[in-house]
C-alpha cells in the first residue's frame, strides 16, 4: 500500500489523492477511504472528493462537511489521536488524525475487517503519508485553496497567508503556533518564525492601518526581516535593518511595530528587541504569567532615532512565550468592552494547565475572542506563540501519530466529544 502510493505520489495531482489513496488502501483491506482537511479557521472539516467543490454537495459516502465541535472526527482532529466511530456493516470504523509533523491538517475516515496495533499503526502510516502529499502539492493547488475556504478572501489576507509559514512547527526542543484574524480579511499583521543551528527566531508585526496598503507593508517587513536576517545581521540591527527598507519604499509614510526575538533551544536563553509593540508574556508552571518589559525603540519607518536595547530572559523548560498584536487585547464590542489582557491571560493559563497542545489551545482561543465580538473583529488579531520543551537531544516521543501508537480514543458520540481522556 505505501510503497504503491509513494511510487505514483511524484506525479500525483491533488485531486486525484482521493481515488488513488483509496486505491491503494484497497489493496491492505481497508474501505473506501474518505479525506477530510480543516477549513482556514479549523472550524469545519470539508471532504476532499479530488471533483472540486461542486462535486462536495452530493459526496459518494459520508457529508460533505463536518463540524469540529461535537463531533468524533472533530475528536480525532482536535486531539490528534486516532478514534474509534461506530461499526459499519460488521466491519471496524475509524477517524484517523492526519498530521504532517504536529500541524493539523484534517482526518481520514476507514474502515477495515480488523482491529488490533497493526491496523492501527497501518492507518497512521497511510495518514502520515497522505499527509505529507498534501502538503506537498497544497502550494501549487487552487482547489485546495478553494477546499479550505468557507468564504470569500481579499487581495490583503491572500497576501499575508501566502508569505506566512505554517500555522505549527515543533521539533524535539520547541513547539510553535500561529493564528490570524479575521482569516479572510487579515491586512496588516503579520508573523515568521525559522529556524537555524540551534537558535529559534520569531518575530510578529503589526503595521499602521487595516488595508491592502498596510498588507504591503506588512509584506516588506516580514521580507526584509528574512533577507537581512539570512545575511547574518544582529539581532540588535535587524530593526534598524528593516526600517531602513520601509523609508526606501514609504518615506515615513507608513510604519510597523514588532518584537523580534531568539531562543537559543539548547539554553533556553530568550534575546528580543520591542519596536514600539506589546511586550511578550511568557507562561510558567501553567499558573503564572509575566509581562516581559523591555525599553522599546521607535516603531519601524518613523526614523525617530530612538535607540535599541537587546533584552534577555532565561526561559525554564515548559514556559510558554506569547506575542500578539492589539487586535488582541485592545479591540473593542459594539458596547466599548474589551476582550482585554487579563481575559486573554487567563484563557491561556486555563488551556495550558488543562493539558492542551498549542495548536489546540489557539484555536479555542480564536473561537472565545470571536464569539466576544459577535464574530466581526475591526482589527487584526495574530499571535505567535512557542513552548521551549528544554534542552533535550533525543526524538521527542509525544510529537508525531506514530509515537507510542497511544489506544484509540473511544466514540463517545453520546457526549458530543466534549471532552478526552487525560
């Protein structure tokens, strides 16, 4: 099965993956396999039928969309484990998380006339793998673009979300999550995270405006940021560095605030520099929450001349480092209340102590600061968050589906997957 689907996966477009997926899975005794990938703001699970959207109305199997929320294939995508779903027609079911790296990407929907650890670790390996295909061709596919969305998108939020790195990374030493609103119209926010040698750099923007001017802006920062930044440029000079390019393009016409940071991952030592933007919070013990103050320079492109301090702070493993933009905290409801930094602390704190992954604790995150402003927000909201795991060398067993092959989850369809297991 996997040798057969790696061998045709060169030459494979994406919307053939539902039928040649399926194929394969054939040939090992699974069902028809059904693939299903979360919608820009992981709300929605869509069914990929590889016949474009028209073709989603009147699927072969199954609907064509599924909700997150209450759901078992929503269990399997929020928690990243395979789920066992009722039995059909005498043979075993099952939701099966597809994950490339820790970044979520939706769930696969089988069946197969057995059970035990070697089905299991069969169907994560063909999820591994469907994972990585769709990766691999979602760049160069509109009808994954089109899959995804669930409404219209302007010219700036195309913009930004085609320069953004993926929304998850992690790796044996950090854990890196990312979330923008609103989705479709996102201008000026803006955030980047590499990495190199043993050093994590993030970094997060905020430019003047909510506009396709202020996505261009936001545009050249995070590009600037990148190039002086592979040239080896400090920490210290890459704001002066990127403000340098804005008054080259905008005079002081337009600006951005930021944090630029890096972790050294085998330390745990936390070097940033604030332009004029909120300062980080970092999470310690999932019960404290600390402000991380550091004399800001002027926002970048406002040539105010202001001078930069390079801070640092001494992370211990477990912290979470937090930075966001205003759209955050500041944004207002109809009514003038604020969602405000103490509600957004404390959300974080809740999640991190209930055990959540950072993808997940984003997400929920989102929905609770949409739901305060009746889901219409009149600014960019991003965060950019990162856990520093510690120094260790080793694989990190947690990261990945095949880790463990940890015992599916069960239905629990009769409590609308609320909860999980600990």
């Amino acid at each position: 099965m996997l040798t057969g689907l790696l061998g045709e996966s060169h030459l494979m477009s994406f919307d053939r993956l539902p039928s040649r997926v399926s194929a394969f899975a054939a040939e090992a005794g699974f069902g028809e396999v059904l693939i299903y990938l979360g919608d820009l703001q992981r709300d929605v699970l869509r069914l990929l039928t590889g016949k474009g959207l028209d073709a989603a109305a009147d699927p072969p199997q199954g609907k064509a969309e599924l909700s997150v929320e209450g759901t078992v294939a929503g269990r399997a995508f929020q928690y990243g484990r395979l789920v066992t779903a009722a039995a059909e027609d005498g043979r075993h079911a099952w939701w099966v998380p597809l994950l490339d790296g820790t970044e979520r990407l939706g769930v696969m929907h089988m069946t197969s006339a057995e059970d035990g650890r070697e089905v299991c670790e069969d169907m994560l390996a063909l999820a591994s793998l469907v994972a990585m295909m769709v990766v691999g061709s979602r760049d160069t596919s509109d009808s994954h673009a089109r899959l995804i969305r669930t409404q219209p998108m302007n010219v700036a939020a195309e913009m930004q979300w085609t320069l953004m790195p993926p929304r998850t990374y992690a790796d044996n030493r950090v854990v890196v999550g990312a979330v923008m609103e609103p989705a479709y119209e996102v201008s000026g926010d803006a955030y980047d995270y590499a990495t190199a040698a043993d050093v994590l750099h993030l970094s997060i923007f905020d430019a003047m405006g909510h506009d396709t001017s202020a996505g261009l802006t936001a545009n050249l920062a995070v590009g600037a940021c990148r190039n002086h930044r592979r040239q080896g440029t400090a920490l210290g000079d890459l704001g002066d560095a990127i403000e340098r390019v804005l008054l080259e393009q905008f005079d002081r016409s337009r600006y951005v605030t930021g944090v630029l940071a890096d972790l050294d991952t085998t330390t745990g030592l936390l070097t940033w520099v604030n332009r004029g933007h909120h300062p980080p919070i970092v999470i310690r013990d999932g019960r404290w929450t600390t402000l991380l103050h550091c004399p800001p320079a002027h926002p970048m492109g406002t040539d105010l001349r202001l001078p930069t301090t390079v801070c640092r702070e001494q992370l211990q493993p477990g912290d979470r480092l937090v930075l966001y933009t205003d759209g955050i905290t500041e944004a207002r409801t109809p009514r003038g209340e604020e969602f405000g930094l103490t509600r957004f602390t404390d959300f974080l704190v809740r999640h991190h102590s209930d055990g959540l992954s950072v993808p997940e604790t984003l997400r929920r995150l989102v929905r609770a600061h949409l739901h305060h402003h009746q889901e219409h927000l009149e600014d960019d909201a991003t965060i950019l968050l990162c856990e520093w795991l510690g120094p260790r060398t080793e694989p990190t067993p947690a990261v990945g589906p095949l880790a463990g092959i940890p015992a599916p989850m069960p239905d629990d369809s009769d409590r609308g997957g609320a909860t999980a297991p600990r």
